[in-house]
C-alpha cells in the first residue's frame, strides 16, 4: 500500500524516538514482571493442587477474600500499581507529542531531538485529545461490563462449557474493541489537523471517509506484529537459553517501531487526503 510505503521514509527518521520509546516500553513490562512475580507466583505456589483434604481449596480461597479485604499487602500493591498507571497515563501524551512532532517538516523544526522538542510544543493539545479518548473509550464499558457480568455465571452449566454464552461476550469485546479503534483513528486524524494547521473537523471527516484505508493500514502492520509475536514466542518455546531471552527483549522494540510506522502510515493518508481535499 501507498500510504505504508511513504510512512516507511518518515519513520526511518525517528529511530531515536523509536529507541526511547523501547527503553520505556521495556522498563514498564519489567516493572510488571516484578510486580506480577512478588505478588501472584507468591499466591500461585501456595494453592494446594492437588488438595490433601476437601477443605484445602475452600479455606484457601477464603483466606484469598480476608486478604483482600484486610490485607495490608494487597492494599500496597493496589496503590503501587495505581500509582505507576497514573504515571504512564502522564508519560503516553508526552511520547505521543514527540512522535508527532517528528512528522514536522525538517525545515520547521525547532533544534533538538525532535521527541524531546515535541513534548514541549505539542504536550497540551496532545494531552486533551488523549483525555477526551479515554473517556470515549470507557463510556461503553458502563452497558459492556454489566451484561458480561450478568453472562458469567451462566459460563459454566453442568460442569460443560456453554459456546453460546463465550460467543456473546466474545462479540460484546470485539465490538468495544472496534469502536475503542473508531474513536481513536478519529482523534489521531483530529490531532493531524490541530497540530498542522489543517482543520479539527475536516481532518476528522477525512479519518470517515477513508476509514477502510486507515482499517488496512492497522490491520497490515497489526498482522505482522502479531505475526512475530507468535513466531518468536513459538522460537522462545522450543530453544530455551540465550536467543529466547534475545527474542523476548528485542520484540518491545518491534512493538514500539512497528506502532511509529502505524502513525507514519495514517499521517500519509491523512496528508495526501487532505491536500486533494
């Protein structure tokens, strides 16, 4: 495709940016490995399965609800983990900004690393835009979440698994999903227009319009990605040792270039749609 092919010259010029949002990406998936490693592995080992009397599980799990509800660990961890998602809802606007602003011609940059120039010119309108996603995409978790609820004790009927029930909450998450991408091609194609002086509602009546240009571009790349997931977690499977850790470090880079080259793409389609226009 076109617009890919023209995104692959831009982001080539972002590598930098590229490298610091890999460090970032890297740093957060180690920080919930620890996380995930003190806290559900410590649970996980003490489960007694197979249990050595009938009560074993049932006491378990009750001691599971006291500790939720009582425990000062939990709570602990509970504010850790709100606290550092709080933290990367901070981060995200300003490597977004960054990255946008390296869409800038290079005659109309400012000096500097154009990620760091970015997050002082562009972090504002970055943040609202951001902001105003986030709370269009968790609006129809309101109606999503209770009829999921209201489905999950009929997941298990007779000791079988009902297909019926997986398949409707299946669609119920594929369709906020499909809406969650709706909403933000629209205000990446609206941030376009904000931050290069083309037009808020113009450029996100273009993100419409094009919407199956825009859907080929994510599914293109978002298939290759998930195409090396697979690939090197079926490689990390089978060759355990030195290449495994190499390829489960390497694939955050992959990840984060792959996403740039995403925003490259849609800023091509945006740009050329919007000079015919």
């Amino acid at each position: 495709m076109i617009y890919i092919r023209s995104g692959w010259s831009l982001v080539k010029k972002q590598l930098p940016s590229i490298i610091i949002l890999f460090l970032y990406q890297l740093l957060w998936g180690l920080f919930l490995y620890r996380l995930v490693n003190s806290v559900v592995m410590e649970v996980l080992v003490r489960y007694p399965d197979p249990p050595p009397n009938p009560l074993s599980q049932p006491l378990f799990l009750l001691e599971g609800q006291y500790e939720l509800k009582h425990g000062a660990d939990f709570r602990f961890y509970l504010w850790l983990l709100l606290g550092m998602t709080l933290i990367r809802l901070l981060i995200t606007p300003l490597l977004q900004a960054g990255i946008l602003y390296g869409l800038t011609p290079k005659e109309e940059r400012k000096s500097g690393l154009p990620l760091f120039r970015g997050m002082r010119e562009f972090w504002k309108p970055v943040s609202i835009f951001l902001f105003i996603e986030l709370i269009l995409i968790s609006l129809p978790l309101y109606w999503v979440l209770p009829h999921i609820q209201s489905l999950l004790p009929y997941l298990l009927h007779s000791g079988a698994i009902q297909i019926s029930i997986i398949v409707r909450i299946s669609a119920y998450l594929l369709a906020w999903l499909l809406y969650c991408w709706f909403i933000d091609q629209c205000l990446l194609f609206a941030q376009f227009g904000y931050l290069f002086k083309r037009g808020v509602w113009s450029s996100i009546l273009i993100g419409i319009r094009y919407m199956l240009q825009g859907a080929a571009i994510s599914l293109i790349l978002g298939g290759i990605v998930l195409a090396l997931f697979l690939i090197f977690g079926s490689v990390s499977w089978i060759w355990t040792g030195i290449l495994a850790l190499i390829l489960q470090q390497s694939y955050p880079f992959i990840r984060s270039f792959f996403r740039v080259w995403e925003v490259t793409s849609q800023f091509q389609l945006w740009e050329m749609k919007s000079q015919k226009g």
